[in-house]
C-alpha cells in the first residue's frame, strides 16, 4: 500500500548556484531507482530533518514544520558533467530564512544518512521491511 505525503512551499527567498559533488548525487539517484518507487524518504537523523528525493529534486523539511520545505536542490544538470565522477550541477531555493543556518552541515549530513542507508541494504537489514499492523484492541 503507498501512502502519500503533501508538502508546501512559497515563492523561494534565494536561489543559489551550487555543484553538488558526483558521490552524493550518483548514491541518491542509485538508491532512488532501487528503491522502486516515484520518491525516496530519507530521514537525515545528524540535523533533525527529512529529504525526500524524486527524480527532478531533493527537498528538505525539518521535523518541527512536517510539511513545509524549508529548502530544495533543483534543476539537477547532470549532463553538463564530462564524467560521472565530476560534480553536478544545481540550485539551491531557500524557502525559509532559517534554511541559510541549516546549509553549512546539510551536505554532508545528508550524505551520511544516503550511506546508512545503502550499507543497510548491503547488509541485507533494508530488505523486507514492512509495516505491522497493531492488533485490533477487545471492547
């Protein structure tokens, strides 16, 4: 069963140029597609925040606003790369003002949890999981 998500944004404050460098953007695309699925949840646990990635973006939101993106990377330009391990071009939309505090560490936090996670399933722990259904409760 899929369940859905809804998030929301405003007009970006900023918008950024940035490279993203060729490890974060392969291991997010490759998890994508092995996943199976249209989006990737991924629980970046070092700051607090979720990433969803979706085959044209990766947005953030931060746990205490579920459902308002406080920034995203977008318009990924992987074809201007010569090489795969060359950096990727993108932009960063900053949608929160707070998002400027939360960028220095973002990167490389996000990394980590794209690494947990593919180590998980390198393991063998990320296959099969499932969700239990709690047990109906006597009246």
């Amino acid at each position: 069963m899929a369940g859905y998500e809804s998030f929301y944004r405003e007009d970006p404050l900023e918008i950024r140029p940035a490279q993203l460098p060729a490890e974060v953007y392969n291991l997010a695309h490759r998890l994508l597609v092995r996943s199976g699925g249209s989006c990737l949840f991924v629980p970046v646990r070092g700051i607090q925040f979720l990433a969803v990635i979706d085959a044209e973006e990766i947005i953030f939101v931060d746990r205490e606003a579920k459902h308002l993106v406080e920034l995203a990377w977008r318009h990924f330009r992987p074809q201007a790369r010569a090489g795969l391990g060359e950096p990727v071009p993108y932009e960063i939309h900053l949608y929160l003002a707070k998002a400027r505090l939360t960028l220095p560490r973002l990167q490389g936090e996000f990394f980590k949890a794209l690494a947990l996670i593919e180590q998980r399933l390198e393991d063998g722990r990320g296959d099969g999981s499932r969700i239990l259904p709690f047990p109906e409760r006597n009246k």
